[in-house]
C-alpha cells in the first residue's frame, strides 16, 4: 500500500532523481507531469506545473510542503520527523522550507549537473 504519491516534472533530470531518490527509499509512488490521469490531475492546484506536489488520500501538499512530506516517508527522513513537526509550528518554519524549495527549483538547470537521471518525458533538453 502506498504513503502517497509524488507528482513531479517529468521533463527534468534533476526532478526525476529527486522523485527516484524517493521512489527507491519509500512506499511512495511518483508520477510525472506527462503521466497524470484525469482523478489526480483534479486533485492538483490549476498552476501544477509550477511546482512539485505530494498527495495523500486525505491532503494536497505543493512546493516545499510536497518535498517535505516525500521525504518524511523515506528511511533517512523519518530520523528528522520530530525535528520537522516541531519547526512546522512556526511561520517562519514554512516561509523558510518554501523559500529554499524555490531557490533549488528555480536553479534546478545547475543542480542536474550533479545529480540528474535521465527523465522519463524528455524532450531532448533535460536541463529543466
């Protein structure tokens, strides 16, 4: 049975580790942008594309949040929930997580020239 399930942007090789880092370590199941059915797709915010996206069966996490929540359910994060759900008490806590999240996702061209796997839907230019 799954945690959740991961959706990400399938054209992008550093995405694709990140949700591969995920897949290989958890119960959680990835699906990419390309490959979302008509049930998910409705569960997802209008603007999906601009961001990563963790859904269970109760919640819709997006950005920071989704990456968070990924990695929670894998082996190495769940040493560091307790330490999460106590910061996840400050606003200033969710201001930071979506500020990094942006940071990296905005510069994903240059993090997948380190750790990038060939994704799925690829175009050709998996620079992001």
């Amino acid at each position: 049975m799954s945690d959740g399930t991961l959706v990400y942007d399938d054209d992008c090789g550093f995405c694709t580790w990140c949700a591969d880092f995920v897949r290989t370590r958890s119960d959680v199941d990835i699906v990419g942008f390309s490959d979302l059915d008509e049930d998910l797709l409705a569960r997802l915010p209008e603007d999906y594309e601009s961001c990563s996206h963790f859904v269970t069966e109760d919640e819709v996490y997006s950005c920071g949040a989704s990456i968070e929540a990924a990695l929670a359910r894998t082996g190495p994060g769940e040493l560091a929930r307790p330490a999460v759900e106590f910061l996840n008490q400050f606003d200033d806590y969710e201001r930071l997580r979506e500020r990094a999240y942006r940071r990296v996702a905005d510069d994903r061209s240059r993090w997948g020239k380190y750790l990038s796997k060939t994704p799925p839907a690829s175009t050709g230019d998996s620079n992001c």
